[in-house]
C-alpha cells in the first residue's frame, strides 16, 4: 500500500501517537442514502494529552477526494466534524455505538471513553450519549466540537461507582424490556477494581435513554437501580480467582436470536474468566425469556442466574476473544465463530477459532406422567441436533 494506485485514497491522523483508525464504522448520518465514515483516534490531545476525539467524515465530503489522493487530516481540512473528549488521558472515542434511539431517522451516538478518571480514582471510564440533534447539520469541513462542561455537546454521560475501564467496548442497542424502543447495553468489563475483576454488562430502559433526550450534560448513574433494567455481573467466587470472571471481556455483547424463536437473545463474552480453568474464557448465552419475563427495574444478578447456556475453554485458552454470529454455512440458521486466542493444540499459545454451526439444540419432551415414587421420575422425548454430535449423559435414544 505504499504506492496509490492501490487505493482510492489514505486518511491520515494528525500528530504524534494520535491513533487514528484505531476503530471505523460506517452509517449514513445524513441519510442521504450514502455511508458516512466514523473514524475514531483516541489518543489525540485537542483537550489534553489523551483526550481523544471520534472522526465524521460525511460522504459528500470524501467523495470529492481525488482517486490516490491522501488526506491529513490537518488544518480542518478532509474530515465534516470531530468531537474531542473533555480531558487528558480520557481516551475518548474507545468505543462506538451509532443507533437511532428516538426515531427521528438521524443516527445518534454512544462514545465511550474508556480512561476517564474522577477525583476518586483513575481510569474510571465512563459512556457518552449524544443524540443527533447535537451533532447534526455540519456540510461544510472542519467543524469541531468538544465534550468538555459547558458547551452542550452531550446529552448524557453513564457511570457507576464500581466500574473500571468502562466504555472500551462498544455499547450496544437491544430490545429487552417490555417498552417499545431500544435499550441501551453498557460494559465495564474489569467493573469491580481494585477488589476483583467481576465485570458488569448493564441494560438501560429505553425509557432512561430518552427521558434524557431532552438535557444536556446529565449525569447518570447506574448505583441508582432505577436507571438500569438488568445488572449483570461476576460470579462472587469460584474455584479459581475469586470474582475475577470480567464479565464482557473479549468480544463484549452480541444480540442475536440463537434459538430461532424470532426474540433477540444476548451472548456475552467472558474471555478471561475461570469458570472451567484459570482464564479459560467463556461465552456465555442468555435467552430473551430468561431476561424478557423480569418485571421492573433494578434487577442485579450473574451470569448463572440467567443462563441458558455457556460455553467454555480450557487453561488460559481466552475462549471468547473475539466472536462472530453470522450463518456461514446458508442453512438460514445462525452459527457462532468463536476465537481463543491462548490454546495450545499445536504449539504453545498457537490459538484457535471454533466454529459451531446452526447451534441450537431442539429438545421436545413427552408430558410428564403422575408421579409413581417421590423424587423420581422419567422423562421422554427427543433431541434433534442435526449438524452436530449429541452426547448427554442419561439420555437414551
Ligand atoms: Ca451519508
Ligand atoms: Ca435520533
Ligand atoms: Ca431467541
Ligand atoms: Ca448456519
């Protein structure tokens, strides 16, 4: 790629350590029918060493860009609009989530900014909600906003009081709740620092997320149960590292429907936990009914709690590093890609990704009889699991 007749053109960042590129999303944000280019570069220092900024970069802009041209993104030039985070080191821009949580068809924004510290600790992190109207608008190049107090730019910021590095991964949209709208999903995968790495996947009500619509620099914390539907967080011991499962670590949260009964469901990466060996990793599996069937606000539980299924590595295998729901093999059913970084089949940490096809099970069970004795009895039925070996011990075929 060092010669341009290889690409169409090369955006580059702007300063020493600036990042750019560690993250790009697409969305057309203007809807003009067009994708827009979000390009996050969290190590810029507009507002401090480390404060970081997110990139929009509209399609009316770079099409204009000239076949093999580049682009320094200097001077305001070659970008619509950047947003800087408030402070040194906040890291701004860790994390990105682009979704339309009012309806008004202009794409909002969840940033993370994963490195955000407070008078009482460091490296809190904490999430962004920006909502269009905050944003949108810009045609020309080279605006410039800044998520520092006092200028408006954000609707919300999401925090708590256990959470660490929160906002590296990206949040993610969900509809869990019995409201119409979407949640919001937030991830503090190493929440519960300095105790124990338990980690915390929360679920705001689409109901908390717009009720803030209409602020500007509100202040929300997720210690007040009725901000959050769903806490999930670590197991509180295990036999290994006590907590330190890091709920959300690796891939963070997917939401997919895994078990074909047209609900969302939610998977959950865990790719340093010791559920089955030290750092084994796990993927962890929720079904939409588990979650969908809590009444109110507030509920605070761990991953066993609400499981429909996990799966696990094995010794420092980091099952889970990174995860890929997609039907790869055209059967319209959903398969799992599932990374593991740390294996050592071949050669010592060589890695491995697995991947399991149309992964629900179908299990259909004949009514059961009268009891004939107390604490006793059989079932029958069945267990289709056509694209997969099916071994579970007691059951007979
Ligand atoms: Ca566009
Ligand atoms: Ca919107
Ligand atoms: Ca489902
Ligand atoms: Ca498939």
């Amino acid at each position: 790629m060092s010669n341009n007749v290889n690409y169409s053109f090369r955006l580059d960042g702007v300063a020493t350590g600036d990042s750019f590129g560690r993250a790009i999303y697409c969305n057309d944000y203007d809807g003009n029918g067009k994708d827009d280019l979000y390009i996050s570069a969290t190590q810029t220092d507009y507002t401090g060493s480390g404060s970081g900024s997110l990139y929009i970069i509209g399609d009316t802009v770079f099409s204009a860009f000239p076949n093999g041209s580049i682009q320094t993104l200097t001077n305001n030039t070659g970008f619509t609009l950047r947003i800087d985070g408030a402070a040194a080191n906040d890291v701004f821009g860790a994390s990105l989530l682009i979704h339309d949580f009012n309806n008004d068809s202009h794409a909002d924004l969840v940033i993370g900014a994963s490195e955000t510290s407070d008078v009482s600790a460091a490296r809190l992190g904490m999430y962004y909600l920006i909502d269009s109207s905050k944003y949108f608008g810009y045609t020309t190049e080279g605006n410039v906003l800044s998520v520092v107090s006092g200028n408006n730019i954000y609707n919300a910021r999401f925090t708590f009081s256990d959470r660490y590095y929160m906002g590296r991964l990206d949040a993610v949209a969900a509809n869990f709740t019995n409201e119409n709208g979407s949640d919001l999903i937030l991830i503090s995968d190493l929440g519960g620092y300095p105790t124990e790495y338990r980690g915390y996947v929360h679920i705001i009500p689409s109901s908390v997320v717009l009720n803030n619509y209409a602020d500007s620099e509100k202040d929300i914390s997720l210690d007040d149960p009725d901000n959050y539907f769903l806490k999930i967080y670590g197991e509180p011991s295990t036999p290994y590292y006590a907590g330190d499962q890091e709920i959300g670590r690796g891939a963070g949260v997917r939401v997919i429907d895994v078990n074909s009964d047209n609900l969302d469901d939610l998977v959950i990466s865990a790719s340093w936990s010791h559920y089955a060996a030290y750092q084994s990793g796990s993927l962890i599996i929720i079904d939409h009914t588990a979650i969908a069937g809590l009444e109110g606000n507030g509920h605070s539980l761990t991953p066993s709690d609400l499981l429909r299924r996990r799966y696990d590595g094995g010794y420092r295998h980091f099952f889970g590093d990174d995860l890929v729901v997609t039907d790869l093999n055209g059967d319209d059913s959903n398969d799992l890609l599932i990374g593991a970084q740390g294996t050592g089949y071949v050669a010592s940490y060589g890695g491995s990704v697995y991947v399991v096809y149309n992964f629900p099970h179908t299990v259909s069970l004949d009514p059961l009889p009268a009891h004939t004795k107390q604490d006793s009895f059989a079932l029958t039925g069945s267990v289709s699991a056509p694209n997969s070996v099916t071994n579970i011990a007691g059951v007979e075929s």
